[in-house]
C-alpha cells in the first residue's frame, strides 16, 4: 500500500467514526470505549503520516485536541461541581481549538497559493 493512499483511507475511515460518534452524542447514546480507542490512534497515524509528509510539526495537535475533548473533559466535568464553571472551561476550549484550526487553515491556504 502506498503512503499516500494509507493517509487517505485514514480520512475517510476518521470521518466514517466522527459521524458515527456525532450520531451517538446527539442521541444521548454512550460512545463505547473502542470507537474512542480506535479514532484517537487513527488521529494519531494520520497525523504522523501528515507530519513525516508536510515535517509541520502543528498537524501532531490534532490528537490531541480530540484526547482533550474525548477524555479529559469528561474527567473535568466530574471533578467540577459547578456547572456555570464547566460551561466557561467548555467554551474557553472550544474558542481556542477554533482559532487554531483557522490559523492552521490560513497557513496551509498560504503554503498552498506559494507552491503554484
């Protein structure tokens, strides 16, 4: 199998699974444990095979991203009492992913528009 293929099948197959999960979520259904699993090193693979592509080391945040939101603030939200609280830390990290994967898209748009 070529490289450049693997990275392919690992969008569609992310995209399939982050369908899947929204679905779930937006029916108040559990996500189990594997689907989380298996996305996240999914996330993982495609952005090392990103990484060794491109060698922009911003594109190994993306599991990242997806671990925080996935797991850690689940974790938050049992700790926190308060929910007016969670609600600020949920927003805050939803404003921050946002604006980097804009910065994140404006700089591959640039990198793009140089090369041709």
């Amino acid at each position: 199998m070529k490289l450049k293929s693997m990275p392919m099948i690992l969008t569609l197959l992310l995209f399939v699974i982050g369908i899947f999960e929204f679905m779930m979520i937006f029916m108040k259904i559990e996500i189990p444990l594997s689907l989380v699993t298996t996305s996240i090193v999914s996330l993982v693979i495609l952005s090392m095979c990103q990484f060794v592509e491109m060698c922009k080391i911003r594109k190994l945040v993306y599991p990242f991203i997806v671990i925080h939101f996935l797991l850690v603030m689940p974790s938050i939200e049992k700790i926190i009492c308060n929910n007016t609280i969670f609600i600020g830390i949920t927003v805050l990290s939803a404003i921050v992913t946002i604006i980097f994967l804009y910065k994140d898209f404006i700089i591959s748009n640039k990198e793009k528009n140089m090369q041709n």
